[in-house]
C-alpha cells in the first residue's frame, strides 16, 4: 500500500470518527440546553421533611406511621405527623389533584 492511499484512509476514519463525536456533542448540548430542568428531588428522609407538606399512604400504612410517631429522632416524628392515611390510591390521587 503506498503512502498516500494510506494517508487517504487515515484522513477517512479521522473524518468518519470526528462526525461522530461531534454529533453525539451536539445531540447531548441540544438536549440539556431544550429539556426543562427537573425538579428537585428528595434523596434523604430530611430532604423529604423539608420539600413536601404530607405524605400520602394507603390504609395499610398505620403500622409506618405509628413505628414513625415512636422514633426517638425529630426527623422521623416529623415524617410521622405528615403522613395521611388515605382510603385508596385513587382517593390519594384526587387529594393530590385538588391540592396540587
């Protein structure tokens, strides 16, 4: 193979790679820059507290709320006295609905 049908090839996959890593950068910049943010998400039980007004559960959750009530950390009491016991799930969605 002579030097320059190997400097052809060369040429080629550098062009053929840079289009794609250049299209992939693009596709990424365009997406973080026209996606909405997320909103923030709770990640730790003090994190929960903070950001939300209640939890909901479904009547089979007394038991979480009661152990919750009965911990010795503020945190978890907290977390404990926000829960609502809800009827069923779609009574759960419509309060959530209404409250927004």
């Amino acid at each position: 193979m002579s030097s320059s049908s190997s400097n052809h090839i060369l040429a080629g996959c550098w062009l053929f790679f840079g289009v794609i890593i250049s299209t992939a950068y693009r596709g990424s910049l365009i997406a973080s820059l026209t996606l909405p943010r997320q909103p923030f998400r709770p990640e730790t039980v003090e994190d929960l507290v903070t950001s939300v007004e209640r939890v909901t559960y479904e009547s089979y959750g007394s038991s979480h709320k009661e152990f919750l009530l009965k911990s010795e950390s503020p945190t978890y009491k907290t977390l404990g006295d926000m829960i609502y016991i809800g009827v069923d799930i779609m009574d759960g969605l419509r309060d959530a609905l209404r409250k927004k």
